[in-house]
C-alpha cells in the first residue's frame, strides 16, 4: 500500500519554540519503521512545501498524522482536504492527544483513531485493511461515527516492551535533516529512550498517558541507535532522562566502550542533579552540554500544589551543579493565573540570582489528561476546540493582572532575561553564534518572532481570533460518517442501520 506520513502544520496563534527550534519527526519515523513492504512518504509541514502538489503525485491508499492537542484541528483540514481529493483514502489519526481525548477526532473526514503508542498498533492496522480483515478486533483503535461520538475497540496496554521497537526510519527525512536544529545544536537528530514518567505532577499528563507505568529502553538498545548516527548532537526527548543511575553508569560505560563522541541535550529533576552530582560530572565528561530542568517555581508553595514533590532549594542548587561541571541549564518556569506584579519580579530575581539565560516561560495552561484538568476546565477563558492555544505559551484561566497585562509581564520577563547579550556571554557555556554567524540571526528573529507573538497574545482571546482558532477545514458536504463502512474491514464494526449505536455492539465501548 501507498501511506503517506504527515505532520501537521504549527498553527497560526501557537506560541512555542517553532522560531528557534525544530526537530525531525520522531513518532512518524517510528510507526515509519514498522511498515514493511509498503511504500511510504513523509512529508514534514513544518519545513517543506507544495502539500497538494505531493499528495496527487504520490496518491497515497492511507494518510496518517499524529499531533498534540494544539495539532488538533491542523490534522482535521488536513484530512479532509484529502477526502476532498480522494474520498476513499483511508485516514488515521493517533498520537498523545489522541489517545487522552479520542473524541475530539471524530470528525467526518477521519477513518480510524489510534489510541495508544503507534509503532506496532499502526502496522496492525494496514494488515488489516490491506487484506479486508475485519477490524473490530483489534484492540486499541476507535471508529467516529458523528460528530464528537465514536466506538472504541477493547484497550490495550499503552506499549510493548520498549527494547523491542524498531529504530526510527530516519531515512525517510534524511534529506530534511540540515533543517532540524535545537538553537545552535544544528543539525540535530532526536532520541527517545523512555516513555512516560516515574512522577504524578498535577499539570502534567505524560504519566496518565501510559497509565503511571514508565517504558524504558536498556543501555544496549540505546548504544545501538547511537552507533547509526551520523550526527553529533543528540536530543534526548525523554521526559526525565537522568533518573535511574545505575540504568545511566551503564550507559556511559558502553558509551566509552564503543568510542562514541556526541553532545547531548536531555532533561532532568532538579532533585536527581543535587543527589546525584557524580552523574552529572561523568556525563559533563561525555559530552552532557545542556539539562532541560522542570524548575516549574520559585516558591515551596507552588510546588507544593503542583505535586511537584521536591523542596524549592533543590531548583537553586541543581543549577549551580550544572554550571559547575559547565552543562547549560535549560530552565522552564509556570507562572500561575494569580500572578501580580510582585509574584513576576520575584521571578526576575531569582533568575538573575540563578545566572539562569535560557529559559521557557509556560502559563498554567490546563492540559486534558493531567490530574488537574477536571477542576480548571470549567473557569477555562477560551473554548476547549480553540486547540491552537492549549501551548503552555497562553494564559487560559482567568487572572488577577487584565490579560494585556499578564501578557506584557511575561513578554518583560523575556525580554530581561534573553535579549542582553552581556547576559548570554556571561551565563552561558555554549554561548550563541558570532553576529557574523547566520544561525545567530536566525535566533534572533526568531526570538523576536515569539517576542510579537507574546505581545498580541491578549488579542487571541478575541471572538475574531477564537473563530480562526476553531476552524477545521473546508466543508464535506457530499460525505458521510457511514461511508467509511463500505470498505470490507469496517463492517462489522457497527451496524450502519442501527438508530442507536451503543445496541448491540459486542465487546465494545460507547463514547459520547
């Protein structure tokens, strides 16, 4: 079969790193490498153009997209401009938000949802519809069936074991590759090595998505993928990466071993760094550049409330090991919606105190799927299919400061930290470019980029911008849910001629 990878476009009112970052597409060059024998196409909307053009010529059996939540409805135009072209091209649809919020895909232009980790589930799948098998089945997929209704088959467990995926078909992507960067780590070539999280933060849904179980790969398999790598920066993606040290001293040993030579980026707690400091030396020695740390707050309150588990002295300390051993720290801070303008130059002094120069500063946004979310939902200042703003860059809740104002402290406290060169050469190790460089002013538009998405942030809460916000792509108008159903593999999952579709559905589940 044909199957054409696709990921989606950024949306317009997404503010993130897309300025000063971006990475290959990891998740698709996964379920790439478990489609044996078919002919495959990725095609990245985040650095290649001429979509339409692409999609006649290669005129694909099956598209697939994976997306976060703020992909959303960037996954739906997608999809049904296909089905404009090609109303039997079967769609599919997996990925994290799909998995926590199934429904928010059951649109007419998608065919199947993939609930859980794709890289075995998708192969599964094209089995299936390639040989007319029925696929009701298969655990872990759901058919919509109206607008925000669907059928889900039985669940299944979130992953196999992890060592036992195959290694990413960067092949694929390989001549975007010189288009994927992290800042100045250019290019950069993404690894995963755990899914999930061994911690509950409230905020956070990484650990509900895979049930609280964390799957993590052996130091063998990991030297394994690194020994195909041409690149020397490596991004380590996983949630928490430096957490298991005896997982990690095994590691560096079959690094050694093996005479490999990289520079990493990966994350960390800030309370695995202050325990564990020799992990952090023999790692700085291997080539450890940068630690993206969940500093979340400054205050033993907030973190408190936060589940974060870890004392606020721990964030301090933690950077100052990692300026020790001379490993950047990536930091990431949560203003809440409470915020004045006490709780913004608090937050001033304690990054001036830290020597702290990168930095991402995410509002509380509430996420669907994190503990959390229930309780938040309902003072929500937007609508939940406005998915464009779910970023961590807006401010969803209502806040003490107007909107405009909280906007403008954030933007402020941006401004102070990054844009002062003096800053970057005095509180950094691996400082930015020579002005002569073209990749410091590719930083530095791009920064201003985010800086005057930041300033018109207020301005995306408008009926005006919310509407841009919902879209979901041109009308169907000569299509319909049941039209999926006339394809052999579909049939048996529901009874096209049924009133009510939870009658009679044998070992499945309902979800409206």
């Amino acid at each position: 079969m044909k199957i054409l990878l696709i990921r989606p476009p950024v949306p317009k009112h997404t503010i993130g790193l897309k300025h000063i970052m971006i990475c290959e597409p990891l998740e698709l060059e996964y379920i790439a490498a478990n489609l044996k024998g078919h002919d495959l196409m990725i095609f990245d909307h985040l650095v290649e153009k001429g979509f339409k053009k692409r999609l006649q010529n290669f005129n694909p059996d099956v598209v697939v997209s994976s997306c976060y939540k703020t992909g959303t409805n960037e996954v739906i135009k997608i999809f049904r401009f296909v089905k404009s072209i090609n109303p039997k091209c079967i769609t599919i649809v997996g990925g994290v938000h799909a998995t926590l919020v199934p429904e928010d895909f059951a649109d007419i232009s998608v065919d199947i949802i993939g609930i859980g980790d794709g890289t075995f589930l998708l192969s599964e799948i094209i089995e299936k519809l390639e040989n007319n098998k029925e696929l009701n089945d298969l655990p872990g997929i759901a058919i919509p069936i109206d607008e925000g209704k669907l059928i889900k088959s039985l669940k299944r467990p979130y992953m196999p074991k992890a060592d036992s995926l195959p290694l990413p078909r960067r092949d694929l992507v390989k001549h975007l590759k010189h288009k994927y960067y992290y800042l100045m780590h250019k290019p950069v070539v993404t690894m995963k090595t755990t899914w999930g999280c061994w911690y509950k933060c409230n905020f956070c849904f990484t650990w509900k998505i895979t049930d609280g179980l964390a799957y993590s790969r052996s130091p063998e398999s990991i030297v394994k993928e690194l020994l195909t790598i041409e690149e020397s920066e490596i991004y380590i993606v996983d949630d928490i990466f430096l957490i298991n040290n005896s997982r990690l001293s095994k590691l560096a040993n079959l690094i050694r071993e093996h005479n490999i030579n990289k520079n990493f980026l990966c994350y960390a707690r800030a309370d695995f760094i202050v325990e564990n400091e020799s992990a952090i030396r023999e790692w700085a020695q291997l080539g450890l550049k940068a630690v993206f740390i969940g500093l979340e707050a400054v205050t033993d309150e907030e973190l408190i409330d936060m589940n974060k588990q870890m004392p606020v002295d721990y964030n301090q300390k933690a950077i100052e090991i990692l300026r020790k051993y001379k490993v950047d720290t990536y930091g990431s801070l949560i203003p809440s919606a409470e915020y004045e303008k006490k709780d913004w130059d608090r937050l001033w002094e304690f990054i001036k105190k830290s020597k702290l120069y990168y930095v991402n500063i995410s509002p509380a946004t509430p996420l669907p799927g994190a503990e959390n979310y229930n309780d938040l939902k309902e003072s929500l200042t937007v609508p939940e299919d406005a998915h464009d703003l779910f970023d961590l860059s807006h401010q969803l809740s209502p806040t003490k400061l107007s909107t405009k104002k909280y906007y403008r402290e954030l933007l402020r406290l941006y401004a102070r930290t990054i844009l002062n060169t003096k800053r970057a050469s005095e509180n950094t190790f691996r400082t930015l470019p020579s002005v002569w460089n073209l990749d410091y002013w590719r930083i530095i538009f791009g920064a201003l980029k985010i800086g005057q998405q930041f300033f018109n942030g207020h301005k995306h809460h408008s009926e005006k911008e919310l509407k841009i916000s919902r879209y979901k792509g041109i009308v169907l108008e000569h299509h319909s849910f049941n039209d999926k159903f006339e394809h052999p593999s579909f049939k048996n999952f529901i009874n096209k001629e049924m009133e009510e579709p939870v009658m009679k559905v044998e070992k499945m589940e309902i979800l409206n």
